[in-house]
C-alpha cells in the first residue's frame, strides 16, 4: 500500500472512531412522552409508549413535592436521578437541563423533558434525534416526541392534553398517549408503555408518595393494556376504601366501595367475594351465602379461605351462619 493511500486510510478511520465516540452506548427509548402537572392537584406524571421494551423502566422518573423527569430517545438515566436531585436543590428545570446537558457528550442525540412541582418546564429534543422529532410545551405540561411516523404527533399530544383538562390526571395523560398512536405515533409500531404519578407534596412516608405506577412491558397494544391496568386500579381504589370502612365497621359505606368496584369489573371473583364476606358479617347470611356458591363453583379455593377467615377475626359468624356459608 503507497505511504499516501495508508495516510488516507488512517484519515478515514480517525473520522469514524471520532464520529463513533460521539454517538452516545445508551440504550435506545424513541418515543413519545409526555410530562405533566395537574393544576388543581399538584399531582405531577409521566407517559410514555415506545416499539422499545420496558419503556417505563428507562424513561419515566419522578419525585413527590420535587418534579418529573422524561428521557428518551438515547436515554441517559442519569438525567432522571440527577435531574430531580439538582430540582431538589433549588434549580428551576432550565437550569438543571443546562447543568445536564453541559457535560454530555451524546446531547444532540438527546430528548429530555422535566417538570417541576410549581409546573415550570424545560425541554430539549437533540438536532440529531430521528425524524419526526420535536416538542411543545407550556404552564404544567410538555409533550415530547421522536422517531414518529408523522409531524402530526406531537400537536396531537398537545391538543389532546388542553381537550381533557375535565379528566383526572391519570386518564388526562392515558388520552394524550393515545392521541399520539391516533396520529400513526411511532414509526416502528408499539410494544410498551407506562405511567407514573406522584404525589404533590413528599411525606415522611415516601413509599406512600407514588400515587400510580403502572408498566406494560411487552404487548400489542400497549397503550389500550394501560388503559385497562388504570380502570383496575380504579376499581381497587374502591376495594380499598371498602375495606378502610370494615375497619371502621362502617358497613353501609364498605358495601357501597365494594359495589362501585363490582360494577366496574363484575367478573372479578376477588371483589365478589370479599362483598359477600362483608354481607355476612353485616349478619346478611342469605345474600352472602348465594353469593358465595356461585363464587365457589368457579373455584373452590374461595371456600378454603372462608373456613380459615374466622381464626383471624375476618368472618365473624355464629358455627350455623358459617355452615351455611361453607354449603
């Protein structure tokens, strides 16, 4: 090879190893997000879908009474840890996007997005992330997009967010999401998606603080699987307050959560029979016991627990009334 081919050569490879360094190892979340704040709440959120796996686990970062994070495109998670460390610190979320993106190397292939609890936003989409790619935002949201099929997308998102402001966060961030798919969302398909809320004030209980935390991993729909993880929630969220009333031994108020949880998902033999078991320690023996065959007729297992209920205190029933429980 002539001394003037090799310098060529060598020219070419520094080129490309240089070029190469520049591209960021992250693993790869093209995507759209959004981040939000609920005005009368204070409730903050993170949603995501992505054609990549476990979306949820990269992207979506948040802390109660401090702010929200989303990273996607070469997702730097460190953004997501680092970024609500420099908003607890007092940095609005300009500043702490600077201060992220000051020392990386891999910035232009970036998108980031993060919210604080008083819902000042700061965005940044990379001039090398993969068209479509861009973003909008403004008081309590930002909405965030790459690799889409569409430039539709992302004015879809924003739409939708300012149509649903009637609806509770969680489902207000469920129809932005979909409003993003609507538009053809990533070029790639779908597979995984998530949602995250936290509280608007951080506790002295912060395992508390996460309100939602919901993940699809891997799915053909993942947008409409979340949406129906978010109604069981709901429906548990009913659950819950039933059984905060049979504590109470407020049973008219139990039986009405039970009810609303019932109504929502009537096939559910969780939440028929824990219904039935308050019918019966409200004395209600006939109502519980008819509810409790049918129950056990698709799974025997249910009249195991009702016999072990009564040693824990759950069922508390004369010998006769749990008889007729267990027929």
């Amino acid at each position: 090879m002539k001394p003037s081919i090799i310098i060529i050569h060598l020219i070419i490879m520094a080129f490309s190893i240089n070029s190469y360094s520049q591209k960021p190892s992250d693993p790869l979340a093209h995507t759209f997000s959004i981040v939000a704040r609920d005005a009368n709440t204070g409730e903050m959120a993170v949603g995501v879908q992505s054609h990549w796996f476990s979306v949820g686990t990269g992207v979506s970062w948040g802390k109660a009474g401090v702010g929200v994070v989303a990273t996607q495109s070469f997702t730097n998670r460190g953004f997501g840890i680092n970024g609500l460390a420099l908003l607890e610190s007092g940095k609005t979320p300009q500043e702490a996007l600077d201060i992220l993106l000051s020392d990386d190397e891999g910035r232009d292939f970036r998108q980031v997005a993060i919210l604080d609890a008083k819902g000042q936003v700061a965005t940044h989409t990379g001039k090398s992330c993969i068209d479509f790619a861009s973003h909008l935002n403004g008081k309590d949201f930002s909405v965030q997009a790459n690799m889409m099929l569409t430039d539709n997308v992302v004015p879809a998102m924003e739409k939708a967010w300012k149509d649903n402001s009637t609806l509770p966060l969680a489902e207000r961030m469920v129809a932005v999401l979909q409003a993003a798919q609507e538009q053809g969302g990533d070029i790639r398909g779908k597979q995984s998606a998530a949602l995250l809320i936290v509280a608007s004030e951080g506790s002295s209980k912060p395992w508390n603080d996460t309100l939602i935390d919901l993940r699809v991993d891997d799915a053909e729909n993942p947008i409409a699987e979340l949406d129906r993880l978010l109604k069981v929630f709901r429906a548990y969220e009913h659950m819950n307050k039933g059984d905060y009333f049979v504590e109470k031994n407020e049973m008219q108020n139990a039986m009405l959560e039970y009810n609303s949880a019932m109504q929502m998902f009537p096939k559910n033999l969780e939440m028929q029979y824990w219904t039935a078991i308050t019918l019966a320690n409200d004395q209600k023996i006939e109502e519980a016991s008819a509810m409790l065959q049918k129950i056990y007729a698709q799974d025997a297992n249910w009249r195991t627990l009702t016999q072990r209920l009564p040693k824990v205190g759950l069922l508390n029933v004369s010998e006769e009334d749990l008889k007729k429980l267990l027929q």
